[in-house]
C-alpha cells in the first residue's frame, strides 16, 4: 500500500485487513474514531505503537500522558502540528518507499 492508497481507502466502512496495527490506529484516526484508534494501541508495546499512542493522547488534550508516551517512542515523529505528525506517522509506518 501506499500513501496515495491508504488515503483513498479512508472511503471504506473498515480499515483494509493487511495494515499493521499502528497504521490502523491512524486510519481509525483520520475516519474521526479516536477511541478505536485509542484502543488499538493502548497496551501496544513496540516503538512504532508507541509513537501512535502518544500522537494520539496529544490529539486527545492529554499532554502528560503524551510526554510519557513520546519519551517511550523516542520522539522522532513529534512534530508541531498535529497534521504534520500524523502524516509523519502515516509515511514512516508504510513499507519503505509507498509514499509516492
């Protein structure tokens, strides 16, 4: 999948099957269904789960739980704009060179 495709498949009811568990959370995400997105993450324990997880409780207005998770995740995808960080999130999390 690419980026061009993730984007067009936000039309769909449900996330295509194949998206890893982080990259689902965005798209849960981007449909405006943060507490699924939460959910898929919450006890995720791999650095890109955790990058989402702390995307998503700054979204949420949770900034000390969102340190928590950043400092977990090492910070790379923080950005000052939420749009930003989720695009971030988005492009790193698919196979390398779907971008385009």
């Amino acid at each position: 999948m690419n980026l061009a495709e993730f984007k067009s498949s936000l039309t769909r009811n449900e996330p295509p099957a194949t998206l890893p568990v982080p990259l689902a959370a965005l798209w849960w995400d981007a449909k405006g269904d943060w507490t699924r997105a939460h959910d898929l993450v919450d006890e995720l324990e791999s650095q890109e789960g955790m990058a989402v997880h702390a995307y998503l409780h700054r979204k949420g207005g949770q900034t000390d739980n969102a340190e928590y998770w950043y400092a977990r995740a090492g910070r790379q995808h923080h950005r000052p704009d939420l749009n930003a960080e989720s695009q971030s999130l988005i492009e790193y999390l698919l196979p390398t060179g779907a971008t385009k």
